[in-house]
C-alpha cells in the first residue's frame, strides 16, 4: 500500500495523524504522509514520528515512501503523530524555488541552460551548459531573481497530460511517462515540470545570493546561498573583513592594495630568512669540518645537529665542499630525522646502497635518495646512526 502524498496538497502542514501499514528494512510506511521522500535534487523530510526521531524520508522505484525511524517502538496498525523539521523542510522549499526561479532567468535572459541542480544543507548549485559565464551575468542574474523577490510572484501547480505540457516548449525536458504531468509555475519567469516542493510566493525565497563559480564536467557551476543562510554568509563575510582592516591596519576601500603589499613584504622576508639559514648552516658545517678527523683525506662530520637549523639546507651546504663524509640527525622527541652526504671522494669511503640496511635498521629508519645525498626519517636513539655511520666507513 503506497502512502498518500499529502505534502502535495498541504506543503505548509507540519504535523499529520497516520496509520502503520508496514515496518520493512528500508523503513516504515504509513497509509500517508506529509513527509516529502528524497529526490529531483531535495532532501527528504527529516523530524519524529511517535516521538522517535525521523532520520530521513525516501522513496523506491515503485514510489513507496520509507519512513527511515531511529529506534521504532511502534507495530503496523498503530496510529503515530508525525511532526516535521520545518525549519529543514522550509529551506528546500526555499531553495527548490529559487532554483527554478534562476534556472529560468538564466534560460530566458541569458540563453544558459541547466544540466543538474542540487540544493545542500547550506548551498544551491546549478550546472549550466556553459564553460565560462562572466561575473557581470553573475551578478545581473543575482539582481533579477532579488527582483522577483520583492515582486512577490506567486508559485502555483499544474496537472497536464503529456500532449498538453509538450506544446508547452518547456525549457527543460519532461522526465516522468504518462499523463498526470505536474507543472510548477512561477508567474512571468518560469513553468518546468517539477515533483519537488516550493513556498507559495516568490517572496518566501527572502534573499539570493551569488557564491561563486566551479568547473564541473567541462561546465560552470554556480553556487548560491538562500534566505538565513545567505544573510550569515554575507555578515560572516564582512566580519572577516572588518578584521582583516584591522588586522592591517587598513580602511576597507585600501585593504587589497594594503594586504598585497604586506604578501610581497613578507615573501621578500621568507626569501632573505632562507638565504641566512642556508648560510648559518654552511658556516656550521664549515665549522664542524675545520675541526674534524680526516679518513683518506676526507673529513668525516658526525653531527648532532641542534634546533634551529634544517637538515635540507644541511644537505644543500654539503654539496659546496669537493669532499666529505657526513652523517647528520637531528633528534625530535622519539623521532630521528637523518641525512648522509657522500661527496666526492666520500663515496668510496662507504657503500650507502650496500649498507643501508646497516645503517637505516639502527634507528628503523625509511627514506633513500641519490648521489651524494640520502635523507629520510626514524625512530630511536639518532646517536645510534652516527656510531653506525662511522664504523661502517672503510
């Protein structure tokens, strides 16, 4: 037994009486419902049902609607009070009709059409049939669905057999068989064919605002924000600003010009600090050579190298000298971050492929690299490695 859809003739009713006619995996049926099932891009209802609560709302290919209930205490037979989330069954109404009033704008003002839709918890996206639509149609489009806003247009339904939708020249293709075609109209902007639910007035859409754009497919998809959700979004928005002038110092109308300039600024410092700590680490290395033994005429370092300084500019410092043996950690807790530099006459003084095992194992150590710098990372004692390190040299 199929539910009776009465959603459709009461889309404003948020509480209902209904029988138990079945409790099935899926979920339970009621002789009706006031419950809109998922689908056309609107989420099913959510609420309780008997008190417990009512997850969500959905439908199979032969239309019977599930009620999905956390924890059903009832049986088949029983009569439960049904009591939407109106103000989550609100939202898509909104947003479905703020859908259908920009997708009709979009087709009859701009020639764009509309291959999907979805309405989200807090965003409406539209994929359009466009690869690149301008920011100014954006914008323009932003200003004429507002428009239809403080016109209030109404939103109303019509059933038509095929035949008569068809000569309709509906800007989107009918998708159910048969006759029995349900029309959503919204006065002078747009007539598609449509299951889903809408307010009654294009007033209730409250406020439409312009996201952004993605690329989706090869098409843009364009992201909007309805009613309360667009409010906080635009107030959320100029909160950030307000503490970034702030922040900067900086009168809005200047904030870009100000913030740009302080991202050069701080690039030009991020490049001198990098340049100072590549030279830090050459004089320290400089240093750790001058004072270290010689193996065959190569300096041999074992360095335990100190916060502060970093193991790659460690490694890019390395490679100045004609020859050395080096064997850095730099200990972090149980972590060990490790590198070997082999350079120059160094790679006769230990075979790193050959050895690694030895000397990886130490300190269960991962990582590789190539001539004459191998690095990587592991865990234990790092002074373990440099013992290691040097009792493997030839």
């Amino acid at each position: 037994m199929h539910s009776k859809p009465i959603y459709y003739e009461e889309p404003y009713q948020r509480t209902l009486q209904a029988v138990v006619t079945s409790i099935t995996k899926k979920g339970i049926v009621l002789d009706k419902t006031i419950c809109y099932p998922e689908g056309g891009g609107q989420a099913g209802d959510r609420g309780t049902i008997a008190g417990k609560p009512l997850l969500d709302t959905i439908k199979d290919d032969d239309h019977t609607i599930y009620h999905q209930v956390e924890n059903p205490d009832f049986s088949v037979g029983d009569t439960v009070d049904i009591v939407l989330d109106w103000e989550h069954r609100y939202h898509y109404m909104q947003m479905h009709t703020a859908q259908h009033v920009a997708s009709g704008l979009l087709f009859h003002h701009f020639s764009i059409g509309t291959v999907s839709v979805h309405q989200g918890e807090r965003v409406l996206t539209i994929e359009t049939d466009r690869k690149e639509i301008p920011l100014t149609v954006c914008y323009a489009l932003e200003d004429l669905v507002n428009q239809s806003v403080r016109e209030a247009k109404p939103v109303s339904y019509e059933v038509h057999t095929q035949q008569s939708a068809q000569a309709l020249d509906l800007r989107r293709s009918i998708k159910v068989e048969g006759d029995g075609v349900r029309l959503v109209v919204v006065e002078d902007i747009d007539t598609v064919a449509c299951g889903g639910l809408h307010v009654a007035n294009t007033k209730e859409i409250d406020l439409f605002h312009y996201e952004g754009q993605e690329m989706i497919r090869g098409h843009v998809r364009l992201i909007f924000t309805i009613g309360a959700i667009a409010r906080e979004e635009i107030r959320g928005k100029e909160r950030i600003v307000e503490q970034l002038g702030a922040l900067f110092s900086s009168p809005v109308e200047e904030l870009v010009e100000t913030a740009s300039k302080a991202v050069t600024q701080a690039s030009s410092d991020k490049s001198a600090l990098k340049k100072c700590n590549e030279r830090l680490a050459l004089l320290e290395l400089e240093k750790r050579i001058a004072g270290a033994p010689g193996e065959k005429g190569t300096p041999v370092v074992l360095w335990e190298v100190e916060e502060g300084l970093s193991l790659k500019d460690i490694g890019k410092a390395a490679t100045a000298f004609e020859n050395l043996a080096l064997c850095a950690v730099q200990q972090n807790g149980e972590q060990v971050l490790w590198l070997i530099a082999l350079v120059g006459k160094a790679e006769f003084l230990l075979d790193f492929p050959k050895q690694r095992q030895n000397l990886l194992s130490t300190i269960a150590g991962k990582g590789g690299g190539k001539p004459p710098l191998y690095q990587g990372v592991g865990t234990g004692e790092g002074l373990i490695l440099l013992k290691t390190f040097k009792d493997l040299l030839v």
